[in-house]
C-alpha cells in the first residue's frame, strides 16, 4: 500500500522519506492532487524508469497523438502483404 504526504511533509521529513519509500511507493500530494511518486531505486531499474517516461510523455501528449493518428484509424486495416 503507498504511502501518501504532501509536499510540506516531504520538504519537512526528506529522511524519513527515504525510509517509507524503501517499503513502498510515497505519493506526494499538492492541494490534496497526486503530484508525484517516490520509488526506491535498484540495480538495472533504468529501463523501466525509461519505459514508464515514455508512458507518461504519451499520456501528457494523448490528445495531440489522438488526433495525428485519427485519419489511420480510420482508414482500417493496411492491405500490405510480405
């Protein structure tokens, strides 16, 4: 289960952050808003870290892809054949 604080709480107890985030992810909270999350960091996580990135930039740019690839949805399936 996350631990959830906020902002405040992180700036105040930055060291005990570090603690709760060893046992699970911290969400820090803006204006009752999830803001961010805090996972701890291991040996080989680049990769999902990349991934995740990715995922987020998508998800923040939805609407601008949506609309980019609308015309191809809608065209259905290619007939290209190897």
């Amino acid at each position: 289960m996350p631990k959830i604080i906020t902002t405040t709480q992180l700036q105040q107890n930055i060291g005990q952050i570090d603690d709760y985030a060893q046992e699970g992810p911290v969400i820090v909270t803006n204006y009752g808003k999830a803001n961010l999350v805090i996972f701890p960091y291991f040996e080989g996580s680049d990769e999902a870290i990349e991934d995740y990135w990715e995922n987020y930039e998508m998800w923040q740019n939805r609407k601008v892809l949506e609309e980019r690839y609308k015309k191809s949805i809608e065209s259905g399936p290619s007939d290209l054949a190897f």
